[in-house]
C-alpha cells in the first residue's frame, strides 16, 4: 500500500483520546472561530492529534500546494513560458515587412515592459523597421473569466488579485501612491508614473482619526470602463505617502497601448492598427521571430510558494487545463487537471471543491485530512519532486520571515510551511523539525474574528491577535514534544 494511502486508511482510526490532550488550547481562539487540524508522525506512520479533520473549510493560499505538486508532475521541471512575435520572414523586404505580425501571450506571470521592448528590438536587427499590416496580439492559450468565481468583488481593483488572462505584462499591475503632505482638510494628492496607460482621478479627503471613525470614511476605488479609475473618500492623515497597487482591468488596452509606445520607442513604424486575435493560428503566422522565455517551473514555484503569488498560481493553473485538455485553459478545466493528475498518484479530492490555483477565490473548499494526503506524499516523494524548499521557513524567508506565530527563537528555522489567509481565515500547514523527528501538521482556522477593542481598556488594541497567540502556542507544543 502506498504510503499517503496507508495515512487515509490511519485517519479514520477514532482518536479522540489525542484530541482531547490539545483541547486546553482551543479556548485561545475567540467564540465562533472554526477549528480543524492534523497531525501525523510520517516514520511511525501515525495519527498523533486530530480535531475535525474530515470537515471541508477555506484553504485560502495553501490552496497553491495542490497548483504546484500538479504543476511538478505534469508540466515538469523545464516547463517555461514562450512568448513569441509570429510571421514569415519571406515577408521582410527592404526594411519593410509585407503583411501582419502577431504578438503570441501565453500567460507568463513574469512578463515584463521591458521584455516586450526587447523582443521589438530584435525584431528590428532582423531588419525590420516598417510594418505594412496590423499588429496582432494573440490571447487564445486562455479563455473563460479572468477572475474566478468566488472571488470578493471589492478586492478586484488591487493588485494581489490582478486578472490571470493570457496577456499579461508587468503582473497586469500599475504602482502609484498617494500623498498626504497636505493638511487635514485638504485632498490628498495623487501619482501615478506618466509612462503608465491608464486613466485615473483622485477625490480623496485627508482627514484626523477622530474624523474617519466619526464618519465611517474609509478609501474607495470605483473601475470604470477600460483602464479607468476613481479614487474617493477619505484617508487618515499620516507621515509617509500610501503605496496604491491598481489591478489592470483591460489587459487587451493595457498591452496594446504598451506595444504602441515601445514600437515607436524602438523605431519601427506600424501602417496598420493593433487588433485583437484569438485565432489559434492566425493566416499571416507561419514562423517564429523573436522568443521570449520565461524562468524555468522551479524558479516559479518558489516565487508562488514563498511569496504566495496569485498570479502564477492561477497562470499555472490555467496552463494545467490547456496542456492536459489541449485547448484553451480556464478555470473549470484547470480544476478537473489538478484533480485528474494527482489523482493518477492516488491523491483523491473528489471531496473538495477546486475553484482556482491560487485560494482567492470562496468557493474553494478542502479538509485537513486531504490536504494531509497531499502533504505526505509530498514528503515521502521529496527526492523525485523537490517541492519542500519551496516552502516558507520560519523566522527566514517568505510568507514566515515576519509571521509572529513562528519567527520567535524556539520556532524560528523548525517550520517551513505554506501559510493561508484572508479575511476570517488563518491556515498553515507544512513540517516541524522536532527532537522525535519530522512531524507534519495542517491547521485550518475559518470564521475567525477578533473582538474589537473596549474603549474602557485601551491596552486590548495592543494585545497580540487571538490567531496568532493560538497558532504559537500550538507548534511550540508540538515542538517540545507534549503531546
């Protein structure tokens, strides 16, 4: 029997007993706050602590183990993204190419403005410096929303949830700020770089802490049609600008736009216009001029994994569905990829429900005891997948170099996790180093909410989250061995 099997068969094993020993804990979380967790010796090949591990909750980002070990089998270790301008060179006459190009995105979360102008300046030393026809940009590697389902809708305009279209450039992301130099009363002011294609007005008032409580005032962002945005409400008055990252709502325009400046930058003139193409083999495209590749699997999995990058992680989703299907990836069929390849290792979630690669979105729903099975196939594949330092390490790197549950002396260098959270939820899973050896562990907290703050003490506002105070209290445990 597979080993990850032989850890199904063990969890239904009752073991209320060991449940009852962390028990003590469970009163640090706040009333209402929904618990489940698991622990496994992998050597003994024992449950040593479970608490409703079967029950299906919102993994939120650890929802990227299960992107990145399918991403691992299936696309395999030298996968990289390929851009590519298309055309024929045949075509290329006296400094003048006769006919259309297309620009060929794919998805790759690592694109950049600066790689695309380096592309069209390839194009030129290949003697190109007038396009008779139009300019193509090609998005058909992806189809279906950009978005998936189950995502909160006011999170769409910032940047951690920019839209996982195949055209991508600059993580489909624009940086700014707003400053708040000026006094209470006043409008803050906006800015965003000039070289930036997108549309935006600010009406934002600057006002005391009193006055934004008073007033319920919060800062808001209204997308418009296009790459076009407005800044309203209030924001409370502080020493330093507010970084502002704006997710991109038109890719298409934001690309094309970027294309149309750079082509001139380089010096290549476009008789044409730049136009949309989906076709999956456009007639003016025969060959490839200029490639553009992307860091290799590995190199984007520790970017997803450590940082915790949506971006990759619903791309990379995407790419399974395209390439197992092949056809256009999109959400619905990157889910029954992921399922499919880790079902072929025996990995069986036909229990949850996958709705993307990244955990942004609600509807995604996984238990400890699946996640479990995945994390310990992981671990005893460890040689064949390489996945483990993928995962942040406590008090290091990544989602844990600054996680207060973890980064203290005792626990600092011992875990190394992925971590899970959005509003009203805090996951971790991963492996603790302890003195008995390996332990791994899945914590799954959902419907958290901390309770405000009483005006008549004050030093509750100072105190450490109930999440956090739980989170260390229950790995130092398993650290020290008290089980």
């Amino acid at each position: 029997m597979p080993t990850h099997l032989l850890f199904l068969f063990l969890f239904f094993i009752p073991i209320s007993s060991l449940a009852s020993q962390w028990e003590d804990l469970h009163e640090l979380l706040p009333n209402g706050a929904q618990l489940s967790y698991l622990i496994i010796d992998p050597e003994k090949k024992q449950v040593e602590s479970e608490w409703q591990a079967r029950v299906l909750r919102t993994p939120a980002s650890m929802q990227k183990l299960l992107t990145a070990t399918a991403a691992k089998l299936y696309l395999g270790e030298q996968f990289r993204y390929q851009t590519s301008i298309e055309g024929a060179r045949a075509k290329i006459k006296n400094g003048r190419y006769q006919g259309s190009l297309t620009l060929r995105f794919v998805g790759d979360p690592t694109l950049l403005r600066s790689d695309i102008s380096r592309m069209l300046r390839e194009l030129k030393k290949q003697g190109i410096r007038e396009i008779a026809g139009d300019f193509f940009i090609n998005q058909s590697q992806f189809d279906g929303y950009q978005w998936s389902n189950g995502q909160a809708w006011n999170d769409l305009g910032v940047c951690y949830t920019s839209p996982t279209s195949a055209i991508i450039v600059n993580k489909n992301c624009v940086l700014g700020n707003l400053s708040l130099t000026t006094k209470i009363g006043h409008k803050a002011k906006l800015f965003i770089p000039n070289y930036e294609p997108i549309t935006i007005s600010s009406d934002v008032d600057v006002v005391s802490e009193a006055q934004r409580k008073e007033t319920f005032c919060d800062l808001n962002i209204t997308r418009k049609s296009g790459n076009s945005y407005h800044l309203w409400g209030c924001l409370q008055s502080r020493n330093s600008p507010l970084p502002l990252s704006l997710s991109v709502n038109d890719p298409f325009d934001y690309a094309r736009k970027i294309i149309q400046s750079e082509l001139q930058k380089v010096g290549i003139k476009l008789m044409g216009d730049i136009h949309l193409d989906d076709a999956k083999n456009p007639i003016d495209t025969t060959e490839l001029l200029v490639v553009h590749h992307s860091p290799l699997l590995n190199e984007l999995l520790k970017e997803m994994m450590k940082e915790s990058d949506n971006l990759i992680a619903d791309s990379l989703f995407k790419t399974l569905g395209a390439n197992y299907f092949n056809r256009a990836g999109n959400f619905s069929n990157g889910a029954a990829a992921v399922k499919a390849i880790l079902l072929a290792e025996n990995i069986d979630l036909k229990n949850g429900y996958i709705a993307d690669g990244s955990g942004l979105s609600r509807h995604n729903l996984m238990s400890a005891e699946l996640f479990m099975s995945l994390l310990s196939y992981i671990y005893h594949n460890e040689q064949r997948l390489h996945l483990l330092p993928t995962l942040s390490i406590a008090g290091v790197d990544g989602t844990l170099k600054y996680n207060r549950a973890v980064n203290g002396k005792l626990l600092r260098e011992k875990v190394i996790a992925k971590t899970g959270s959005m509003k009203g939820v805090t996951n971790i899973l991963g492996v603790i180093q302890t003195a008995q050896g390996d332990k791994l562990f899945v914590v799954i907290i959902n419907g958290y909410s901390e309770p405000e703050a009483s005006q008549d003490d004050p030093k509750q506002s100072h105190r450490e989250p109930a999440n956090l105070i739980f989170l260390k209290a229950f790995l130092e445990r398993l650290l020290q061995g008290n089980l």
